[in-house]
C-alpha cells in the first residue's frame, strides 16, 4: 500500500486545525507503523537514487557542522562522447562528505518517488495548496542543520533510525524568508523529543527548530506546505474576473505631464467595474474553485493516462460516459459535420455526436452505444474510444443520470 491519508498522520483534523495549525506544533506518536514507514522512503531507496547518472545538484544539498557545504564538493560536468552535457551529483563525493559526518538532504523527493509524490498529493488535498517532500538523511550521531526557520509550514516523518529535535516557540510573524540562529539567543526550547519510525511532527511556519541523529543513522522526510493567504486568494479571484475583455484594453500612463485626469477617470471606471463584478462573486462557488485550483496544482496530480488509454480498447456500449473537464470549442454545422477543437486538435463529427456534447455540458451520461444516435451500436462505440482517447469524454459512475435527448 503507497497511499497516505492527512488524517492517518495528523489524527483528527478537527483538532489539528483548531489547536495547532499555524499556532503550535503537534507530536504524533506512531501514527505509522514502521514498516509503513519504510515504505515512504528507506535508506536503501535513496542509495538507489543517488547512484542514477547525471542527478541535478539542485536535488542535493550537503551540510555538515550545521552549514551547508558548496555544491562544487560534490558536483562535476557529465560529458558524453566529450560534449558537456550538464553538471551533475558525484556519488562517491557524497558518499564520503556523509561519512565525515554530512546530512545529505534530498530536495523534491517527490519528482523521483512515487511514494513520495502520493504523500505530497494528501497535503495538496488537505490544503488546497502547495506541497513538496524533501528527503533528511543524517549520520549517526551528528547534528543536521543549526537552529533555523522555514517560511513554511512542516510536517515531519521518521522513517528510519532515531532523530532528536529542539523545537522553540514560533515567531508569531509569517517572515517570507528562512534564517538561521546563533547558538544560545533562542533560549530553553519549548519541545526536546526523539522521533521514532512512525512518528509525526508538526512544525507551524515560522517555528525555530533544530535535529540530531541519535545511535544510527536517522532518515526523515518533511513535507512542506505553503498555505496560501487572504491576500493570495483574493489576488486570484481578481484575476479571473479581470480575464474578462473589458480589462484588456492598454491605458497610457506616464508622461511628463501633471495632468492625470484622464487616467484617473478611465481608472475609476474600471475600479467601478471590478466592484460591481465582486460583489456579483457567489462566495460558496468561489471557495469551491479556489480550492479545486489549489488541489489541481502542476506537482500534485497522479494521472493514469496510459491506464486510461489502455483501457479504452475495452469499452462496451453500455458503458456510462460524460464531458470531462478539457474545453472544446464546438463549431457551426457544415454539411452534416460538425468542427470540434479540443487538447489543439481539430476533427470533424457527425452532427448528432456534436448534439449529444453540447446537452452533456449540462452533466449526465450517455451509453457509449448511444453516443452517435440512429447509428450501429460498433459505429457508436468507436466513436466514444475516439473522443476518449482525445480526453473529451471520460468514464462516468454507473447508475449516472442520462441526458435527456
């Protein structure tokens, strides 16, 4: 199983927004059993990864002594047949900086694990925001990064090994910067605990904190989440409404002149106009496309399209189908056919398939058998796959209301 849940790390989520989000952090003991642990990532896993040829440096970071060491450590310029193709990760370099006691960090784990890319979608559904996992592996019995801050928000999971943390109070200020703190000016922290496999911590944005490993090598991965504020949310309801042509035209601004009443005026204008388009904003739908949006971020989405294409081949007439998501531009009829423009393909159908699209704009199914109406059932069919395969029909729930024809 490769699947987490937020609520399998965080436990109950009620509580976890109430009391702890952007607050204070939150220890979660064994909310994984080891073996689930493991299965996120392993030791052996990131032997795996390091080993590939031509690793990005920006995937790898090195600090030992709590201070990152500099790329060029650890890096060189692959080559092949004597081009230089990019500069490229040294396994036997990063080998030996960790064995002199470097914590080797693994940036975007979820770029290369699917484990890790699953995990990250949990945290994008759970905040409708971004998300990313990033790899902690340190020798046993040294100190990872000095006391820091992250400007995000941080969700800790052990998977290997013992690791002990110094968490300090938040700073109470959300600082769009991380900073590093000079031993001793942070006084007692408020939280000194070891995690075990399994077990979760939450750090709120903002919080100082600081890990060792304890007897063996400690291997974490943190998930990071940036939630997104009031002002970024309104910001993107803003821009949609101001897609809109009437925000389109280029005003003349500048000059040298001191008379700005022309300007001014178009301005109040347009500002006029945004207030009367906000205030016509439904909230309860606006929520609900905002949070789509966040949860449908690029990095977060598991497509299955060659499961889906592959499975295409199978359809049967009674299989249920509605209009997916895609935009399709459908044209005027001409002859019997129909234009349609969808994914920057442009086909031509028959005037009842392009009928059937347009009514299930509305939501509903059709059989797939059904889709070209007055035809064979085979020719039907076959029309389905190939709208399918073009992302414009997808697979519907059986039992799903039929449009009405």
């Amino acid at each position: 199983m490769t699947d987490w849940t937020f609520e399998e790390l965080v436990g109950d989520t009620e509580e976890f927004f109430s009391r702890h989000f952007g607050e204070r952090p939150m220890l979660r003991r064994g909310a994984l059993d080891a073996t689930r642990a493991r299965e996120l990532v392993s030791v052996g896993r990131l032997d795996d990864l390091v080993a590939m040829e031509t690793v990005h440096p920006a995937y790898i970071r090195v600090a030992r002594g709590g201070q990152g060491i500099p790329g060029k450590a650890y890096t060189r310029v692959a080559t092949e047949h004597g081009a230089a193709l990019t500069e490229a990760v040294v396994p036997e370099q990063v080998y030996e900086l960790f064995r002199s006691g470097g914590t080797v960090t693994w940036n975007y784990l979820h770029h290369f694990l699917p484990s890790a890319r699953h995990l990250v979608q949990a945290f994008t559904q759970a905040f409708a925001a971004p998300a990313e996992a990033v790899a902690f592996l340190t020798p046993a019995g040294h100190d990872g990064y000095a006391p820091h801050h992250d400007p995000v928000d941080v969700f800790v999971v052990q998977t290997e090994g013992t690791k002990r943390w110094r968490v300090w109070e938040p700073t109470g200020e959300r600082r769009s910067e991380p900073a590093t703190y000079p031993d001793g000016t942070l006084g007692e922290p408020a939280l000194e605990t070891t995690l075990h496999p399994g077990d979760v911590l939450y750090l709120p944005y903002g919080t100082p904190h600081a890990a060792a490993a304890g007897d063996l090598v400690s291997l974490h991965v943190s998930v990071t989440v940036t939630p997104r504020r009031w002002r970024d949310l309104l910001r993107e309801t803003v821009d949609a409404l101001t897609a809109d042509e009437e925000f389109a035209a280029v005003p003349h601004l500048g000059g040298t002149g001191t008379d700005h009443g022309p300007s001014a005026t178009a301005l109040a204008a347009k500002l006029t106009l945004l207030a009367e388009r906000l205030a016509q904003v439904a909230p309860a739908a606006e929520a609900a496309r905002l949070t789509t949006a966040g949860q449908e971020r690029a990095g977060a989405s598991r497509p299955r399209e060659f499961e889906r294409l592959a499975s295409l081949s199978g359809l049967s007439p009674h299989d249920p189908l509605r209009r997916s998501r895609i935009p399709v531009a459908i044209g005027p009829s001409d002859g019997g056919r129909t234009q349609l423009t969808v994914n920057g393909h442009t086909l031509a159908v028959p005037d009842a398939v392009a009928a059937t699209l347009r009514l299930l704009e509305g939501g509903g199914s059709v059989q797939a058998g059904e889709l070209l109406q007055g035809a064979p059932a085979p020719r039907s069919v076959r029309a389905a796959e190939s709208l399918t395969r073009l992302g414009l029909l997808e697979p519907a729930a059986v039992g799903a209301g039929s449009v009405d024809r």
